[in-house]
C-alpha cells in the first residue's frame, strides 16, 4: 500500500504511489566524475555552463512521469514550444527541435554569466548577463544591448560596482513563466531574485510590450539598508529612494486574466529593517503606459505569504509557501501549497490547503491540471525533492530523485512540443548544476 494526499491534506490509502518514493534504480552516470566537473564556479555568478557537456543525460520513471538531465550541449536556459535557447563556451545556441540539434549560434564572450532568457512569440529572444540585457530579431545572427527606462522614460543603466566581479543579479529569475497575452499582443513581465551571489543589486519587476525592444521598470522596491555595498552611505543606498517597502528580491510575478491584474510576491525575513515578504497586485493601462500596484500582505518569514510559484487556473489562485525562519517552541512552520479565490488572499480562513508539505516550496507550475512543485534542497530531508498532482490538487505524490544528490528544482519551464517541462537544478539552493526535463504519464 501506499499513501497519497487528499486535497485537505489528509492521508488516503492507495496502492498507486508511495507518498514517498527514491528514485535510484541503477547507477545512472558516475558521480566522482560529474562532481569532480562541476567544481569551477564564476566568481559572483551561476555555475559555469561547460558542466551539461559533461552529461550522460540520465533517464529514469516512476508513476507519475519520466524524467532526464539535458543531452551532452550547450547550457539548456529556456524552451518555448520546439525552440530551445542554450549556451556555453563562450557562445548562445538557438535549437528549433527542441535541443536534438542546434541550427543557430554566435559568440558571446560573456556566456557563461547568462542568467536570464525568454524566447519571445514573434521569434525574438531577450537574454541577461548579470548585469546587462540583450535583444536578438534574428535568430542570433546579430544582438544588441537592451537599456531599461525607468518609469519616467529614463535609462536606467546598472551601477558601477566596487567590485567589478560583483555586479549582482539584476535581471536573474527564480520563476519560469513570464509572458502572457492581453488583447491578442503579448507581455513580458519578471522580477529579479538578487542579492543572494553576486553583489548588492535594486530590486525591481522588469515588463516589455513589444517583444522586447523596449525593457521598462513597472516597480521599484525600497532601499533595504542589509543589502548594500560594504561602506556605502545612505543616500546612496540602491533601490528607490521614495519607496518604503523594502525586500530582498522577487519570488515570482503572475498574470490573473479573470481580474487583468498581474500579482508578485517577494522574500524573505525582517532583519530590524521592516518586513520583506511581500504580495503585490498590479493593474497595466496599456494605454496609459502606466501600473497602479496596491501591497496586499507584508509579513516575516514564518508566513504561508512567504511564498513563491503562483498560477491562476479558472479564476483561482495557487501557490507554494517555503515558510522558515523563528517559530514558537513546538510550533510549526505555516506551509504547504494553497488554493482561494484572488479576493480571498489576505484571509487565511477561506484558503484551501491542497498539500501539506513538511519541507520548504517557493517553485511550482501548473500546465494541464499537472502541478509540479520542488523541495528546497537544504531544507529537505530529500536529495532531490519532487512533488506532483496529476489532477489540479486532488491527489498528490513525492518522490525524492536521490541520484542527481542535493539539489533544488527552481525555474519550471512550461512544457515543451514533446510535453516535457525545463527545470533547473540548482546545488544548495541556487548555484546552477544541471538541467531536469520531466514529462507528466498520461
């Protein structure tokens, strides 16, 4: 027999799935090998994109869905339908099969600080270094470097750092899913999950209307006085100067088409500066050219509103919440993935517990009623931590892919044209390793 969850959270018996299962049926690839690999590191930055060419590309299945790490190539960063962006040594790769073989490339020097990539519906493809943003029209025959305007119409160029090894991450994403159509035209709309590796950077959300031509900033968080270069004063502290409200970095940013407003949520603790947990509504006037955002919730870390993979299915909201930080003695950690309707958010009363997660979850999507939603790897006692419901919260199974060790799933991709979702998997939390492709069983 074995145990699955019920959408309130309680047990049921089933003899599906193990509510916990290790997935470790052969030795796969060698794991001195691949880890002796993956030892160098960019100062400040992800792991070097040199590891995937290391890759035996192991597979392996369970109940719910077959998974592989990335073919031997370049660095797998995003996938929209059968185009896949990638890159490595010293270049970015343009596939139009899904990754079998890779049509279009060019050098960029700078490759291996790539943090960020969309491929946009017209074709076009916007990519980030750490601290820097570039537009390709033409399947990486050319690109070009990208200003951001601030919401004045300004340039906003990066800062200048001290240290020109620690530019921060001003354009890296924790979340997978970042453009959305309103009206038939679509918009690309992220925020930058920072200020972990890399150097002190602003937090902001980022938006384009016209595929990526034109990047503008539709919020600027606060100056928050912990992440700032060393010796720094206050007036120039990074960070908008006239906003109160302060964090560390972006969670994750979702458009809700029943309401036409988009919604963000950012982490992580009080540090005696004010609360960095965050959930944002914001409406776009296309027109206008202008956002109007409202702050719902501020909390500290101990809260279901520390939270991260939102989605909207009919009208409803979904996330995952990746509690932590002080709680009372023999308290326990407000967690899990919830279901509400988007008015009920700041009332704990109406939301709905789908999962009761014993372990940290801020990355989730949810394509085809398929939720998938990953373990915070140094938080769990799961190597690699997955948790799938195939059928929109009803039922639910875990399984631990115990043979690619700690690692954390962030960045979840929307499926593909052979339906396999992209993954990150990030070593501790967030240094970059190897690419997880998972296809959900019919």
């Amino acid at each position: 027999m074995a145990v699955w969850q019920n959408e309130t959270g309680k047990s049921l018996r089933s003899n599906v799935n193990l509510m916990k299962v290790t997935m470790n049926p052969q030795p796969l690839f060698d794991r001195r090998r691949f880890l002796g690999s993956a030892a160098a590191v960019t100062v400040g930055g992800l792991l070097s994109p040199g590891i995937s060419e290391l890759h035996a590309a192991p597979e392996g299945e369970n109940d719910h869905f077959w998974y592989r790490l990335a073919p031997k190539g370049p660095y797998i960063d995003s996938q929209r339908e059968h185009k896949v962006f990638g890159f490595g040594d010293a270049r970015v790769f343009l596939s139009e099969d899904n990754g079998k073989t890779w049509a279009h490339s060019a050098a960029f020097a700078d490759a291996e600080n790539i943090g960020f990539s969309y491929i946009l519906k017209n074709g076009n493809i916007l990519f980030a270094t750490r601290e820097k943003l570039f537009l390709s029209t033409d399947n990486l025959k050319t690109h070009r470097q990208i200003i951001v305007k601030d919401r004045e119409g300004r340039n906003y160029p990066p800062h200048t750092p001290r240290n020109p090894d620690q530019p921060g991450w001003y354009f890296h994403p924790l979340d997978g899913v970042h453009t959305w159509d309103i009206d038939g035209s679509e918009i690309l709309v992220w925020g930058n999950y920072c200020n972990v590796l890399g150097g002190p950077v602003p937090v902001n959300i980022y938006y384009s209307t016209d595929s990526g031509q034109t990047v503008k900033i539709a919020y600027s968080f606060g100056r928050n006085p912990k992440f700032q270069e060393k010796g720094t004063k206050p007036a120039s502290f990074l960070g908008d100067r006239d906003n109160p409200v302060i964090c560390r970095h972006v969670h994750s940013v979702v458009f809700n088409p029943a309401e036409r407003a988009f919604y963000a949520c950012t982490g992580d603790i009080n540090r005696g500066h004010g609360n960095e947990c965050h959930w944002l509504r914001g409406v776009y006037d296309a027109r206008a050219d202008k956002w109007d955002w409202q702050v719902l919730v501020s909390v500290d870390s101990n809260s279901r509103y520390k939270s991260g993979g939102i989605s909207f299915v009919d009208g409803q909201l979904y996330w995952a919440a990746d509690a932590n930080g002080p709680k009372l003695p023999n308290g326990k950690h407000d967690r899990g993935i919830f279901r509400c309707a988007p008015e009920d958010l700041t009332d704990p009363k109406k939301h709905t517990l789908l999962f009761n997660a014993k372990f940290e979850m801020a990355n989730m999507i949810i394509e085809d009623s398929v939720i998938l939603a990953g373990h915070c790897a140094p938080a769990s006692t799961y190597a690699t931590g997955i948790a799938i419901s195939p059928d929109l919260g009803k039922t639910w199974a875990e399984y631990d892919l115990a043979e690619f060790g700690p690692r954390s799933p962030v960045r979840f991709h929307p499926k593909n044209s052979d339906g396999w979702f992209r993954v990150d998997l990030r070593k501790g939390w967030i240094e970059r390793v190897e690419v997880l492709f998972i296809k959900p069983k019919p």
